[in-house]
C-alpha cells in the first residue's frame, strides 16, 4: 500500500508543481497568446481570372423540327 501512496503523492506533487509554474508564467506575462506556427496565411483570391462566363444560348440551332405526320 505504501507504494501505490508513493506514486499518488509523486503525481499530486508533480501536477501542483506544473500548476505553480503556469501561475508564475502567466503573471508575469503581458497578456498576448503566443502561437507557434504564427498568424494564419491570407486568404485566396475568390476569382482570379475574373467573373464567370456567360451562360450558353438555350437554343443554337431554332425550334424544335415538326411534328412527323400520322399514318
């Protein structure tokens, strides 16, 4: 049993002692939030070539051909 109450008390110890540090550094910070790969890369263009193409004519060659003629 003594031993299973060593390591709880290493781990207590060394979670308070992480919390100490974090209190210590962000006391003595100024507030800004460090990040480690930096801001985030502008964003692209939407359309570089310019706007979309018109749209094609609904119908190139006219009118529908007549009807065939009944039997």
């Amino acid at each position: 049993m003594s031993k299973k109450l060593a390591v709880v008390f290493l781990t207590m110890l060394i979670l308070v002692g992480a919390m100490g540090l974090k209190t210590v550094v962000t006391a003595h910070g100024d507030g800004s939030v460090i990040m480690a790969n930096g801001a985030s890369p502008a964003p692209p263009t939407p359309y570089r070539n310019g706007a979309s193409p018109a749209p094609p004519t609904p119908y190139r060659n006219g009118a529908s051909p007549a009807p065939p003629t009944p039997y």
